[in-house]
C-alpha cells in the first residue's frame, strides 16, 4: 500500500513536471504514520510521524494519539471540521467559535516541511503501522482511509470510533492484541 502512494506521487510528477523529480503529493499533509510499539492490556503506545516535526510525537494511549491527530488538523485547518467542539469550560468554547469567525477560509498557516514524504512513510512500529489520511472532518467525527502497513490492506472509516474498530482489529489478527481496545 505504501506503494500506491509513491507510485501516485511519481505519476503526478511526470504530470505536473516537478523540478527535479520530487516527490509530491497535494493531499499528503493531512498524512499520519502511527506507529504502535507497545500493545499492553488494550492499550496502545507508540510515536506518530507526520511532515511537519522530524521529530516523532509520543502518545501513551489511542485516544491521544488522535487528540494529537485532530491538533495537527487544527493546526493546518486542514481537513477543515465542519462543527465548533464542544467543551465544558464556556471560556474555551467562546474562544474557539471567536476564531472560527476571523480566520480566512482554507488552509492553516502555512508550515515548514521538516520531514520527507519517504522518510515518514518508511518509519515502522514495533508492533504495527498504520498510515491514516483523514479526508474530512464532519458531523464532529473523522473520514477517510487507513493502511495498515504489515498487513497490506486499506480499509475506508466513516468515523473516529470506527478508525479505532479498524485499528484494533488489524493487530487482533496479528495477535497483538486481545478482543478489547482501551481507546
């Protein structure tokens, strides 16, 4: 699977004629490289990787893991969510919704690449890597796809809850893992 995303970059290059061969892609920014090193009791460890740290960013659990995710999103305001979150502190509501209001439309601020596409894809979990591309955020969840990489299968989600399903599946089949996942 990481293949189709190389093999993808390297046809849009002959396309759009990139200088000097480099690889790109117009949807990789909102790429994700969890890898999983420790699956213990349901619980998932591990680093996620992404284009703009060359750095890896640890996460003690999948729910931040995708707390994480969905800061990256916030950040590059790419995919662009569809609602306001929710909070329980009103201060911090009303200073999400008072920069929904005066933020331009489309993407974030515009951040430095600090890693490369092949080297992002090329990192590997001790216990399973999974490469997600979330798409769009809507209806407070996530859509889009996610690869997992030993498995060699690409599977679509519809939700947040069911990227977590997908995930704990996949490493259920390889035996990491128990039939529950503590997100």
């Amino acid at each position: 699977m990481i293949f189709e995303v190389a093999e993808h970059a390297q046809k849009k290059n002959r396309r759009t004629g990139t200088p000097g061969g480099e690889k790109r892609m117009r949807y990789r920014s909102n790429m994700v490289n969890l890898c999983v090193d420790v699956c213990d009791g349901g619980v998932l460890q591990g680093k996620l990787y992404h284009l703009y740290t060359r750095e890896p960013v640890p996460f003690l659990s999948l729910f931040q893991a995708m707390k994480r995710m969905n800061e990256l999103y916030d950040d590059l305001r790419f995919p662009t969510s569809s609602t306001v979150p929710r909070s329980f502190s009103a201060g911090q509501r009303l200073r999400k919704q008072a920069v929904g209001r005066t933020e331009p439309a489309g993407r974030g601020k515009e951040r430095k690449e600090e890693e490369t596409l092949d080297r992002m894809l090329g990192r590997r979990g001790k216990r399973g890597t999974f490469l997600i591309r979330v798409q769009y955020r809507q209806h407070s969840s996530w859509q889009g796809e996610v690869t997992w990489v030993e498995g060699g299968k690409k599977e679509y989600f519809r939700s947040a809850l069911e990227l977590a399903g997908l995930l704990g599946s996949a490493l259920e089949l390889a035996g990491l893992l128990g039939s529950a996942l503590a997100i």
